[in-house]
C-alpha cells in the first residue's frame, strides 16, 4: 500500500523542484487548480491519511501491512 511512496514523493519534488513562482501558478484551464495547489494537494492527502485516519504515528506503526515502506 505504501511501498512505492518514496519514488512518488521523490517524483514529486524533482518535478517542482526548479519552478519559478510564475509557473508555479500556471494551471490547465480557468476552472483547474494551479501546479502549487496540486503538489500541495497530493502531500496533504498523504498527511490527513496517515494521521487523521490511520491515526497518530505511535499506534499507526501496528496498523499498518508487513512489509510497508515508512514515509520518510
């Protein structure tokens, strides 16, 4: 469930990484969300997932699957 997280946030990063403020801010279309609200998006997402509904990171630690890969 979590193994491949590494690769996707490093993904993540390297895609971002260099952009400036403007391009940051460009979006496909009026009614779509900007690259930064994006980004920010997809790491929120894993945050409220891992905290607000696996739960805290001390009893998060047993509920996940053998073998998971921790976000680091």
């Amino acid at each position: 469930m979590y193994a491949d997280w590494t690769q996707y946030r490093s993904r993540l990063i390297d895609a971002v990484r260099d952009l400036t403020a403007d391009q940051l801010a460009i979006s496909a279309g009026p009614d779509h969300a900007p690259i930064w609200a994006l980004a920010a998006h997809c790491t929120g997402v894993r945050t409220y997932w891992l905290c607000g509904v696996l739960g805290p990171a001390s009893t998060t630690q047993n509920r996940l699957p053998s073998g998971s890969a921790r976000m680091t």
